[in-house]
C-alpha cells in the first residue's frame, strides 16, 4: 500500500511537471498564422509559428519563450506590444529574436511605438536581440501633460530587461521625452549589451536617446552605445529629472547633441553614478557639452571626458545650484579648466586630471552626421581591434572567396589612401593585408573577428583607475589596476607594459599553481576571443597555451 501511495505521488508530480513546463512559442512574419499555436517553428500545420509578435505574447503564460524568426515585424500586433495585454496581472516571459537584432526588426512604421511596460513586470521579464526604429511614442501623463515619450520603449511600475538589442532611428514631436526609452515612476529598468543610436526628439523636447524621471524611477545601463542621438532642449544621450537615477557601467556616449547636456543632462533631483566609461564628441549649444548637473547628484569614477563642446560653459562638465559632484580617478580634457561650477555647486575632485587617452579613432562630425570612432586605448603592449578580421568582401557578394583574391591580387604593394583592399588602413597594400584577408575566407556567418595590434604610443590612461575596482578581469600583462574609460575592467582593456602579474596567474593571486590549472583545463580546446586561458592570444585554447602554463608552473611574484 505505502508501495502504491509513492508511485501516485510520483504520477502526479510528472502530471503537475508537465502542466507548468515552460514552453517555446515561435513566430514569424512570413511564414506565420496567428490561428497557429505557435508550438513549432515549421510553417503548415496548425502547430506551425504565429504571425505577430503580440498574438505570440498572448499565448504565453508566465515562464514561456517568445522566439521571433527573421524578418521585419510591421503593423497591427507588432507594434505596442504590451506583456500585460488581454490578462489581468502580471506575465513574466522573454520576447527575443531567434538570431539577434540584425535580422529581427520591429519597423513602428511612424505609427506607434516598440514596446510599453506597465503591470508590474520583473526584471525576469526580458526583451532580447531586436532592431527597434521608426518608433514615435504615445502620449502619457507625465507631471500632468500629455506628452509624446518612449519612441521605441515605455516604462513604468515595472522593472524589466532590456539586452542586445538596437533602438536607433525613432523620432517624438513637439515636447518629447525619450526618443529611444522613457521611464518612469515606480520603472526600474536595467539594459544590456544595447545600442541607442540615433534618436531624437522634437522642439524643447528632451533626452534625444533615454528620458528619466520621477520618484522611484531609476535605469542601470550596462555596456552600452548611445550615440548620436540629439536632445533639443537637453540631454543628447540621456535627461534625468526629478528624481530620476542612473548607473551607467563600461558604457559609450559619443556624439550627442542638446541644447544644454549635449550628452547627459541632470535636472534638478537627478542621480547619476558612472564608472569606466567614455564621454565624447558630445555638443551643447549652451552649457555642457559633456554633462550638466543642475541642483542634482552626480559620481563620476574611472572615466573619460574628451573633445565635448560647449557653446557657453564647462565643455567636458557644468555643474550649478546645490549640485554634488564627484570626480574620481578620471581623465578629463583641460582637468578642472574643463569644468564649470556656478552657484552653490561643489566639485569633489580627487586623483583625476588631464590623462591623454589616445584613442585608437576618436569619432568626428562629417557634416550633419557623427561617424562613430574606436575608443580603444592605444598601447605598445596591445590594443584590441574588434573588426580586425572584419574587411574582405572586395567582390561584394556576402563572402570573401577567390574572386576577392583576383581583386586584391591586382592591388599587391599599391600605395596610397582609401585603398579598398588595403585592409588595414597603412597606405600599402601588403602581407598584413593578405593575413586578414586569408583569416576571413569562407566564413560568411561571424565576418568580423578581433585581434590584438600594437600602437607607436601608449595612453595615459591606461593602470590608472581606482586601486578598488576589481582589475582581475583585465587581461595580462598590465598593471594590477583597471583602465580608465569604457573598456577598462573588461576583457577588452588595453595592454600595459607594467612588470606585474603573469600570464599563467588567471586567478591573479600572484601564484601560478592548481587554481590556474584547473581554470584552464576548464576551457581547454575551446575557440573563443578574449580568453584569459588563450595564454597566446590566438583564439584557441590548445598545447600551445599548455606549454606556456607548464613553463611557467609554480611562478610567484
């Protein structure tokens, strides 16, 4: 009888299992019926994927998957997506595309906007891996006016995530507020690994790429672009007002333009906390091309300050009325001589200054438009160049192969500039050329890969940041404190030519021993960029790297 009584309750939690599993809903906007389940992604039968991504939304129960295919999702239940639709209460799902941002595009079309959150989602409930442009908002009630905000994206009451997606290209009128996100009271967004470019808002509008504001609303950005977005009244890249907060972390902001805040602008009660990262080539027509702090909160460590403009005052910082501000370890062009302070501000300015950074190629205005730069360190002990495999395709059609060879072949020991087969950019068309060209053959699919190059010249900026700011994920050699600017502390950091450490310490307790051999052993034949167990810097996880641990086995500093 006991015998009988498990197996029942064995039969009823595989029957209770099964009832809550957590399933995939698939769509696309080719192939899909919305009368589809959305259970398979094979279009044909009734199980085959849904049409619309909302149609999708509305299937799911909390836990589910939406997984959208290829393509552009336009119109009528693609736009306005709304996790709380046709429910009451709160729907905790992910909404992510099936091959990333590049392929997958919500088109608003000029008629609407991305997506809006507003029935208390958590920050498990996830958008992942879209395109989102041509977005104009909605109108909402923000501190009692009807506002057009949130181009692509509206938040409030809820907290969800946003990663590895693209917002660019959406635009709000008269008196907008976020041309790309806006959040809200009660809103605690958090985005990663996204690009907000290109965004804007109409006349005396503000935060041409991100809107914050009111109490309890906060956004933590987290290795992040926001370029070229423009503010009109202030806040190019970002505008925080009463009460609005952001942490921003290893992220970008370059070539913003507002009227005051070409690239962040802190109204009154604003909170900004940043670490390592770069502000750049940002414009204001009145005060602060780089960031302005108006009666507000604002901690800026290990970051970088260079080349903003500003029409009247403080072209890298402006700061007035009660504002505190504090300036840790960073770089900023013309050091305190860069920096307006007005009225009752205090600037708290410690182990900062002005720190050439160097950068591989800072981004320039070319006419109305910003061509983004790289704000890689320089270093003669190796910069990592994310697209130095990237370039090939001479015979552009999708795939370096040998008509590219007869292309560049034509062009051997060539001199000169523009060159379109002197891929790397010296003015010769030569041997370094043909490496590159050779890493990329036949590989359509991951086009762009990175190496490590060495520079004429090392930055200054480079071992400089806050000796508490855990350095560990940088790779060696360097100087056992992290970078300065948007890739310091990560895998990413420009090399030093300090004396310290040792390739074989991964664990960076100055002892090469069990930890870093089981760390490696942990990686072993792997293929990857940027791992700290590639000890040659080739890619590749193999005897190679073996040998160099072994030979260095037992090391101590």
């Amino acid at each position: 009888m006991v015998r009988l009584g498990i197996l029942i309750l064995m039969v009823l939690g595989c029957m209770i299992s099964l009832a809550t599993a957590q399933v995939d809903i698939y769509v696309d906007a080719e192939l899909g019926d919305d009368s589809w389940s959305g259970l398979s992604s094979v279009a044909g039968d009734p199980n085959g994927p849904k049409k619309t991504i909302q149609a999708a939304i509305d299937t799911a129960v909390s836990g589910d998957t939406v997984i959208a295919a290829d393509g552009i999702y336009t119109g009528p239940g693609n736009i306005d997506l709304d996790f709380g639709h046709q429910i009451v209460g709160t729907r905790i799902i992910t909404v992510r595309s099936a091959n990333g941002p590049k392929g997958c595009i919500i088109d608003c079309n000029n008629t609407g906007r991305g997506f809006k959150f507003f029935s208390g989602e958590t920050e498990a409930a996830k958008i992942e891996g879209f395109t989102i442009r041509r977005g104009i908002g909605r109108f909402e009630d923000i501190g009692g006016q009807q506002r057009p905000v949130g181009g692509a994206i509206f938040c409030e009451n809820s907290s969800p995530t946003i990663e590895n997606c693209v917002i660019k290209n959406n635009q709000l009128g008269f008196l907008g507020a976020g041309g790309g996100i806006c959040f809200g009271p009660g809103a605690n967004l958090k985005i990663i690994n996204c690009k907000i470019n290109n965004n804007s808002v109409g006349v005396t509008g503000a935060g041409g790429g991100i809107f914050g504001y009111g109490p309890g609303s906060s956004i933590s950005i987290l290795n992040c672009e926001i370029v070229g977005n423009n503010g009109s009244l202030g806040g190019g890249g970002i505008a925080l007002d009463n009460g609005g907060e952001a942490q921003m972390i290893n992220s970008l902001l370059t070539g913003n333009t507002a009227g005051e805040g070409g690239g962040i602008c802190c109204w009154p009660g604003a909170f900004l906390n940043m670490t390592n990262c770069t502000v750049s080539g940002n414009t204001s027509s009145s005060n602060g091309g780089g960031v302005l702090c108006q009666n507000s909160l604002m901690v800026i460590r290990n970051c970088i300050f260079w080349s903003d403009k500003a029409g009247n005052d403080g072209d890298e910082l402006s700061a007035s009325g009660f504002s505190d501000v504090w300036v840790e370890y960073c770089s900023m062009e013309d050091g305190l001589l860069g920096v307006d302070i007005n009225g009752d501000a205090v600037i708290n300015w410690f182990n900062s200054d002005h720190f050439e950074p160097h950068f591989a190629s800072a981004g320039y205005w070319q006419g109305m438009l910003w061509v983004q730069g790289d704000y890689h360190l320089k270093s003669l002990a190796g910069r990592w160049n994310p697209y130095f495999y990237g370039i090939g395709d001479l015979h552009p059609d999708g795939v370096v192969n040998l008509k590219d060879y007869v292309l560049f072949a034509a062009c051997w020991l060539d001199e000169g500039s523009g060159m379109e087969a002197d891929l790397n950019g010296d003015g010769v068309v030569d041997v370094q050329d043909l490496c590159r060209l050779a890493k990329n053959y036949l590989s359509p699919k991951q086009p762009f890969t990175g190496a490590w190059v060495v520079d004429e010249l090392s930055s200054a900026c480079l071992d400089l940041g806050d000796p508490g700011t855990n350095w560990r994920t940088e790779l060696w050699p360097h100087g056992k404190r992290a970078n300065l600017g948007v890739y310091g502390a990560t895998t990413q950091a420009s090399l030093s030519l300090s004396p310290w450490g040792n390739v074989a310490d991964l664990n960076g307790d100055d002892f090469v021993g069990f930890f870093d051999a089981s760390s490696f052993m942990g990686q072993w034949l792997v293929e990857a960029e940027l791992l700290p167990e590639d000890l040659n810097r080739d890619g590749f996880v193999n005897l190679r790297d073996w040998a160099i641990l072994a030979n260095n086995w037992l090391w101590q500093q």
